[in-house]
C-alpha cells in the first residue's frame, strides 16, 4: 500500500553535514511542508532540518493518515504512512544519527505514532498543540516510552483539538508512558506562538547539544 503514496517531497534546511542531528518536521492536516520549514529559521543552527509533505491529499494540502474524527487515526492508515516514512528515514538518517520529531497538530498525532511503534529509533519527540494517537494499533502502555525526551505543548483555549485528547496526551506523555517530558501550557489557541518556539529550540539543544555555528 505504501507504493501508492509517490516519492517522498521533502524541503531542507541549514546544516549539510549527513552525520548532523536530524530534525524532521511535521506540518498539520491540510498543511504542507513548504509551510512548516519556515519553522527551521527560528530553532537552532547546526543542525539539519527536513520538512516532509504527508502523503495524502486534503483539503488544499496535505495530511498524515485518514481519521474517524479529529484527533483520531485510523489504524490501518496511520500503519502505512508510518511504513512509508520509516522509508525514507531509513534511507537519509542510518543507524547512529540522532533524529528528532517535530509535529503540529496532525503533524503531533503522526509524530506520536512513529515513537510508540520504535521508540528507540528517536532521540526525542515534540507534540506541538496535538493529541497521540490513541486506540489506533499502537501500545500506549504504561512505560512505552521510557526515557525518551518529549516536548509537550498545548495552548489552554485550543478548541480544534478535543479536550479529552489533548488531556489524556498530557497525562501520558507526563506520567504513564515514562518518557522524559517537558511540558508548556500557553494562553491562546490552537497556534505556535513565539514562547513555544524559544522552549522548542532550547530543548533541541538539550538534546542534541550546544552548537558554535
């Protein structure tokens, strides 16, 4: 099935060093990547940055698995739009060099799913204002994730994602799951705003380490 999806687009930007860290951001239903790699100008420098466009058409652009509601995937989609991208990763990050997720909204549900189903292929995850994708053939049990670094963001007045979700995700990834969080709650809606980017960019560095240039 993942043959029917086309070739990989992808946007680059800064470092071109193939050992540098890898962070690879992840736009929102109806997005597409030429919108999220703006995002790359704002974070830290060394590092290199891919966009990926999701490879199923809607609305205008583009999104990462069918849903039978928002915030809620379709397990067999959500398994082959992971299958497809693991394909490429695997092709420009071998063994060895550090990848981050960086996911908005749908982008946050897909970047959820590609951690739970090899958790030990990430050096760490951001869920920017979206839920994990929960009841979608994934194990979210408790100690899936343990001691993977996440970045959690959520705005307090987000009401494109459900309530429910978005709470439940920050009870995981907070607790439950194990994993290594930093959490922010924002005023606002369902957007990046200028304090989550500085956050963003200070736990990338955290993990991936500080940079001269």
């Amino acid at each position: 099935m993942t043959d029917t999806f086309g070739p990989h687009v992808v946007a680059m930007y800064g470092a071109t060093d193939p050992s540098a860290p890898l962070v690879v951001l992840l736009h929102g239903r109806g997005s597409e990547e030429t919108e999220i790699i703006g995002l790359a100008s704002h974070l830290p420098t060394g590092r290199q940055y891919a966009a990926v466009r999701a490879p199923i058409a809607e609305g205008g652009g583009f999104a990462w698995f069918a849903n039978r509601g928002v915030g809620r995937p379709v397990a067999e989609s959500l398994r082959a739009t992971m299958d497809w991208f693991t394909g490429w990763l695997d092709q420009v990050a071998p063994a060895g060099r550090p990848v981050l997720l960086v996911g908005f909204s749908g982008g946050a549900a897909f970047a959820g799913g590609l951690v739970l189903d090899r958790p030990t292929r990430y050096s760490g995850a951001a869920v920017l204002f979206g839920t994990m994708p929960f009841e979608a053939g994934l194990a979210t049990d408790q100690g899936t994730l343990s001691g993977l670094p996440v970045f959690v963001a959520q705005g307090d007045s987000d009401h494109v994602i459900p309530r429910e979700l978005l709470d439940r995700t920050w009870e995981y990834l907070g607790s439950d799951s194990g994993a290594r969080a930093t959490t922010l709650r924002v005023p606002g809606g369902h957007q990046l705003t200028a304090s989550v980017v500085e956050r963003l960019g200070e736990w990338i560095t955290g993990i991936t380490g500080r940079n001269d240039g």
